[in-house]
C-alpha cells in the first residue's frame, strides 16, 4: 500500500509513526492518508486527460469533511445520494454545479434544496422522479438539468448486496424502456436532458462488465442521437474495485485502454463516479488488543473496534488485511505466529472483523485494519452504545484530528424521558 509502510519494524502512514498517533488519538481511530487520496484522484484525471471528463467523487464512501475538502481543492466533482451530502460537499468547498445526484428515493425538499444550490444534474431513475423533479423546477422557474440512470443490465461480478445494473436490482431505468422515458423528458417543460448515466456495481475486478455496460449506452446514445436528443455527458459511475489483500483489480492504464477509443469517438464529456478506488487503501482503521482467549477450537484476539465501526465483514464477508503497527522483532512469519479471529466486543457472533489471520499478538497490541478509508467510518453505528471512533489525517509528517471521538453522554444528549402527562 503506497501509504503505509515500515521503518526499521515500526509502521507509519506517509511520515508519522502509527504509535506517535496512537500516542495522540488513542483508539479505535481511523487514519487517512491525504497524498495516497490525491494520489489515486491524480490517475484517474491523467489517465483520461485525452478526453473531457469530471471525475465526482462517491460521497458515500467516505464523507468526512477534509476528505472532501482536499478532493474539492484538487478540482473534483461530487457523487452524492441526499441532502446531508450535498450540505457536506458545500460545507467542504466544493461547486454545486459539479456535482451529481444520484439515488432512487429523492424527495420534494431534496429536488428543491439541490436545484436551489444549483446542481450540476440529476441521475433520474424512474418516470415518477422525473415527473417531480419538473414539478419542483416549475415552482422555482428552474431548469432541471437530468441524466436517465440506465440500468444495463449486466452482471458486475461482484457480492450480490453491492451489484445494482441487474434487471432485479432496484436501480436505474431499463435499458428497454430508456429511449421512451427520454422521449418523455424531452416533452417536459423544465426538464433540460444534460446526459446519460449508469453504475452497474461496485468492488468490480474485471473490465469486461464496464466495457459491456457502455456498449449499451453507446447503443442508446446513438438511438437518441436519431431521434433529435443530443446528450452533453455521459456518466460511467464508479465501481472500479481495490486490492484489500489478494485481488487483482483492473489497473487504472487497463481499465483507461479499454475505455478510451470507444468513448473518444463520442464527443461528450464523460464522468466517473468512483468512491472506494479513492479512498479505501487511502485509510486504516486501528484498534487495540483488549483481551487474547485462546481456546481449543479457535482464538479470538478481542480488539477495541467493532462491527459498528467497521460493519464490512459482517454484511458482505468482506476480508480486509490486518497488520500490526510493530512487527515483532523476528518477522512477521515466525514462531510466535498462530490463526486468530479478530472480534470486536459487541454482543453478535457476526461482530467480527477478519478471521484466522496468523499474527503473534500480545495484549496492548496496536493492530492496523487497512483498506479500511471507504465505506468504514460512513457505515459505522452506535451500537451497543458505543461512541464512533476518531478520524485523523495524514500528510507528510502532519497530522490531524479531522472528528474527534464521540463522547458518550453525546450519544443520549438528544433524549428525554418520558414525562407522565
Ligand atoms: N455511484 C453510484 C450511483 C453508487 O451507487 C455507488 C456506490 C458509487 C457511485 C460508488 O461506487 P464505488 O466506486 O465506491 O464502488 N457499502 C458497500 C459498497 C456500496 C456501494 C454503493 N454504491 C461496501 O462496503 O462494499
């Protein structure tokens, strides 16, 4: 991972120490490095530089205000899916008019806060949106710039629970029924069609999926093309997966070659919407040893993190390297080794956070859950009352508390009892 590395035994990200900021922040923390963000922005722009493109980074993914703050200084657009990320990306320094507004379920006050900021495009995804979205626009004398969500229907490949271009999944228009709903939208008195638009999954591997699902776009455009709508965009999403500890995702030269001389001939400008390839091996999430229980069958390592924290592996089985942020002093393969499941404290068996990984651990160790900066601390939970972790960044040998760690009165503040009446 190029933002973690170790010297002489001891691991940092970029040039800090992972002790100095357990030192500072205690744990459970987790750690972004602000270069290995830019970094990865950096290939996707360079990579198709040949080409007029926005990159809108997938809020959902990691939402963090610095986070978005240093993609929005390096230029990017946004991905967002409510309200709340809109606020966030604007709270962070970013343009409106760069960001996309993605989901199934967006609301009468959701349209009107999104065309009031002055939204780049809505990514429509049923007859019934579109017609609401003209409904808000008329009442605020507001063109409503739109994209369709085309659903491809392919097969990404991927876990069931992030794969959505599927005919079965909720998302998108389909492919059958897109030149129709377009025809409909052109009809719409505040509608204006700005693009097309479809994301067929996410943690893809392979570059087949993405290549088949702009073949059916391009196949549309051409059929709308025909029929008088001319697009100015056209949207690919995201969904380029990561290697968390053994995959071999697409590289970011293959995945540009396979894209490229198909969308040069075009002529729009084509947006991305990547969320994990940005910020997952950009972040760790570290944890301490509580308590080590060996026991005949198994041995569980119960750590200070938990399933709130880092819900990945219980919802998707999903397998994220844990290394430790001192290696023992004979390697990290020798004798002191043996498997233990790294668990969290939280009472469900399904409050796990790897499995049988081979690590000599003492109590008051500091483990390091890499892979961990995309859809970590954004779908971390309260459960069991415990307050969600800090969040620092990273960069060169500078860090930062970028949210401290929720205190517990903090979680209940908002209550009241109930008052006999
Ligand atoms: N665009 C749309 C419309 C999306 O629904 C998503 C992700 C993205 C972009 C960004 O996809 P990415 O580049 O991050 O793959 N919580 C799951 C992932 C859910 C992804 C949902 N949609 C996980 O932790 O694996």
């Amino acid at each position: 991972l190029p933002a973690l590395n170790y010297r002489n035994d001891a691991l940092h990200m970029e040039q800090v120490s992972i002790t100095e900021l357990v030192d500072c922040y205690d744990t459970p923390c987790y750690v972004y490095s602000k270069q290995a963000i830019l970094d990865v922005y950096q290939a996707y722009t360079d990579s198709f530089a040949s080409l007029k493109h926005q990159v809108c980074y997938a809020v959902k993914a990691n939402s963090n205000l610095a986070v978005l703050g240093v993609l929005a200084q390096a230029g990017a657009g946004f991905d967002i899916v409510s309200r709340g990320e809109l606020m966030r990306v604007l709270a962070a320094g970013g343009d409106a008019a760069r960001v996309v507004f993605s989901g199934v379920g967006k609301t009468y006050g959701d349209i009107e806060y999104a065309l009031t900021q002055g939204i780049g495009c809505f990514n429509v995804e049923s007859i019934s949106e579109l017609a609401l979205i003209n409904e808000v626009a008329q009442q605020l004398d507001k063109s409503a710039p739109i994209s369709l969500r085309v659903n491809p229907n392919v097969d990404a490949k991927t876990h069931p629970y992030i794969s959505t271009g599927l005919k079965d999944n909720k998302f998108g228009i389909t492919h059958e029924d897109a030149v129709a709903v377009y025809e409909q939208a052109a009809a719409l008195s505040h509608i204006d069609i700005v693009g097309i638009d479809c994301h067929i999954g996410s943690q893809l591997t392979e570059v087949e999926p993405f290549v088949a699902a702009l073949d059916k776009v391009i196949e549309l455009i051409h059929t709308l093309r025909e029929k008088g709508i001319e697009l100015r965009h056209m949207d690919l999403g995201g969904g380029l997966g990561v290697r968390y500890i053994d995959e071999t995702p697409v590289s970011m030269d293959e995945f540009a070659a396979a894209l490229l001389p198909k969308l040069s001939e075009l002529g729009l400008t084509v947006f991305f919407e990547p969320g994990r390839s940005i910020v997952a091996n950009a972040g760790v999430l570290l944890t301490r040893v509580d308590v080590l229980k060996p026991t005949e069958h198994k041995n569980f390592a119960i750590v200070d993190a938990a399933m709130n924290d880092l819900i990945r592996p219980a919802l998707y089985q999903a397998e994220m390297a844990v290394i430790p942020s001192v290696l023992p002093s004979k390697g990290i393969d020798t004798d002191g080794t043996q498997p233990w499941d790294i668990v969290g404290a939280i009472c469900e068996t399904g409050d796990f956070l790897a499995k049988g990984r081979l690590l000599a651990l003492e109590v008051g160790d500091t483990l390091a859950i890499t892979g961990a900066g995309a859809y970590g601390f954004t779908m971390s939970s309260n459960y069991n009352s415990r307050p969600r972790a800090s969040e620092v960044m990273v960069s060169g040998n500078h860090h930062q508390l970028i949210r401290p760690r929720e205190t517990i009165e903090s979680l209940y503040e908002n209550e009241t009892l109930w008052q006999a009446q």
